[in-house]
C-alpha cells in the first residue's frame, strides 16, 4: 500500500480544528488540558492496532489479519478494509495511518454503508454517523461530547489522556473518524503538520 496524497481535504481539516478551536473553546480546550495534565496515556485504537505502533509493527499485523480472512485491501491498495457487521446495517471501514517519526500518530477512518443509494435516505452518513456514536459509546465509553461545525453539523469528541476520537459526517455517504496523539499533534510545528494528510 502506497500513501496518497489528500491535500483537498486539508481546508476541510483546518476548517474543522478552526471550529473545535473557537466556536466552543472552553469546553473542548478544558477536556483537552484536564486529560494532557494526567500523564496517562491511552493508545489502544480497534483490533489490536495502537498509537505508538511502528510502521513495521503496523504491516505484520495487517498481513496477518489478511491473512486470517479478518481484512484486506482496500480500493487501489491505498487503504485497509474491514468489512463491519457491529453496525445496524453492514459497512465498509477503510484506514491507514499517519506516521511520525516512523510510529502511527493519527489513524483516520472512513466508513459508509454498503447498501448507500441515493434512494436509500435511511443509510445516508446523518444515520450512520449516530449509528457509528453508539458503537464508539459501546467500545470506548459514553463521554464524547457534541461540538457544532458551521458545514460539517455535529462533531463528536472524546479524549483519554493523549488519545482523541472525532467523529464526523465526511459528506453524504461516509462518516469519518480520526483517532490522534494529542502529545504529538502539539509537538509538530504548523509547517509539519500542514504536511500530514487527513483523508
């Protein structure tokens, strides 16, 4: 799998940190310091993947899950794909992540349902994104919070020590999810980190 770049998403990312940032700064930016001030840190991501995890740790888990049947390629080999049976109706889950310094800090996520149609209103990404909501709730616990981004509509959020979730409607389709390392996220400069690709 080759990285692709994704730079036209890159307004869409900064667009979304600008509304994480200012629209509701206090309570986002509170949750932000009181879980940084703790120290702990929280890596795991889903299925045996973690923050922290080596490029060369991340490949030998992924062909062993290909080849145990659990994932395969994604569409142009530039993605993972899990084929998801937790939600209420099945759907596609595709990833790779982000690395630096050669360990994943930020594993972004695209997930829709497989039977999407334009005729199929009940499986458009509103749906799906509370759908996704209640299984995050289920895996990782209850306590994300609700932001509101002026074209995205909610932004879900929780944060456990360095480890952030956001969820997010990524258009009509999919929803999109980013898992991140907050402690690495602030240690790389504007300039890196305009660099790094979302989706």
């Amino acid at each position: 799998m080759e990285k692709v770049s994704r730079q036209p998403t890159l307004y869409w990312l900064l667009m979304l940190l600008w509304a994480v940032g200012c629209q509701q700064p206090s309570e986002y930016q509170k949750l932000v310091n009181r879980e940084l001030a703790q120290g702990e840190r929280v890596d795991s991501l889903f299925m045996g993947l973690a923050l922290g995890m080596t490029r060369k740790e991340f490949f030998a888990h992924c062909w062993e899950l290909n080849r145990q049947g659990k994932w395969t390629d994604g569409p142009g080999n530039t993605s993972v794909e899990y084929e998801m049976k937790e939600l209420k109706h099945p759907a596609y889950m595709h990833f790779y992540p982000d690395f630096h310094e050669d360990k994943i800090y930020k594993m972004p996520v695209k997930i829709k349902y497989k039977a999407w149609a334009p005729w199929n209103k009940h499986l458009f990404s509103d749906s799906l994104q509370q759908d996704v909501l209640a299984l995050f709730k289920r895996w990782y616990g209850d306590d994300f919070i609700a932001l509101d981004h002026p074209e995205k509509g909610s932004l879900y959020i929780k944060v456990d020590g360095n480890r952030r979730i956001m969820i997010a409607q990524y258009d009509e389709v999919q929803v999109m999810v980013l898992f991140s390392d907050l402690t690495v996220d602030k240690s790389l400069t504007d300039k890196q980190l305009s660099n790094h690709w979302l989706f």
